[in-house]
C-alpha cells in the first residue's frame, strides 16, 4: 500500500477531460463506461459539496 496521508491535506483530483469521445464510433461498452464516468463525476461532486 502506499504511504498514508498524515496531514490530512487535500489530495489533487483529476478528470480526464482531454479524452476525445466520438458518438458516432462508440460501441455500447463505450456508452455504458461514458455513463459510469458521468455518475461518477456527480458522486466525486456531491461529495466534494460543490
């Protein structure tokens, strides 16, 4: 495992929004993992409170 962060201090957070996604070539594994991302941003957001 990795060293604990003890002074509690904001980790940074990143989103992969330099990830080019064409509607017209994905695939359904393609839109079901757009759909995860989605709710996954809004859950990181929500948690976050903003």
């Amino acid at each position: 495992m990795g060293k604990r962060n003890e002074s509690n201090e904001q980790l940074p957070v990143a989103k992969a929004e330099d990830v080019a996604f064409a509607a017209d070539r994905a695939d359904a594994d393609d839109l079901e993992a757009l759909a995860r991302s989605e709710e996954a941003d809004r859950r990181a957001q929500q948690y976050e409170g903003t």
